[in-house]
C-alpha cells in the first residue's frame, strides 16, 4: 500500500505530520498506566490550499474512513481506520492558503 494521505479514499496531500495519541484510562501508584482501546490521531502541516482545507472542514463531525500510519507500525505502509470522527480541523487562513493546519480524528480502534 502506498504511503498517501487519504480520507474518504480522496487523497490529502499535503499531510506531512501524521501523529498517534494514546489516552490513558488511570495510572497506578506502583504499576503501568493502562490505554484505552480507542486513539486520537492527528494530521499537522505547515501549508494547505484552502480548497483542501474546505473539504476537510465540511467534514467535523462526521464518521469517515482514513488512510494514514499504521498505529502498530509507524514506518510501514499505511492502514485504512474506518469509522473515525473527524473532530477538528483548525488553521490560519492567509490568501490562498491555510498555515498551521491540524486536523484532529477521534474514536480509532487500534
């Protein structure tokens, strides 16, 4: 499988900061902390079109499928997640483009 952003199979491309969240349920005062089955990912770039930005901020709040790095396998080839809230998308809009752009995806089981 290619290494391509994607959501809803349409490619994003210019992701180029893909990053896995593990939320912890509680920690023990002696022991591991345990992580809940589910993950947060987040995509971050330094540039965007605003088309791109739009086709990705008319989807918060929707469930939609993603391509993006393996959870288990960072630097092999990419999985799709199926079910997945799009949280957030955020950026700073400067004529054509978005900077800063972070799009936030919520409820992956991993």
């Amino acid at each position: 499988m290619a290494k391509v952003h994607a959501i809803n199979t349409t490619t994003i491309e210019y992701i180029g900061q893909p990053d896995w969240i593990d939320k912890p349920l509680g920690g023990y005062l002696a022991g591991p902390t345990t992580h809940d089955r589910y993950r947060d990912h987040i995509w971050k770039t330094n540039i965007m079109t605003a088309a791109e930005f739009d086709t990705l901020f008319a989807l918060i709040g929707q469930r939609v499928s993603i391509t993006t790095t393996d959870y288990n396998d960072r630097d092999g080839d990419y999985k799709v997640y199926y079910n997945v809230v799009l949280e957030s998308v955020d950026g700073t809009h400067e004529g054509l483009n978005f900077t800063g752009v972070e799009c936030k995806f919520t409820n992956i089981l991993v």
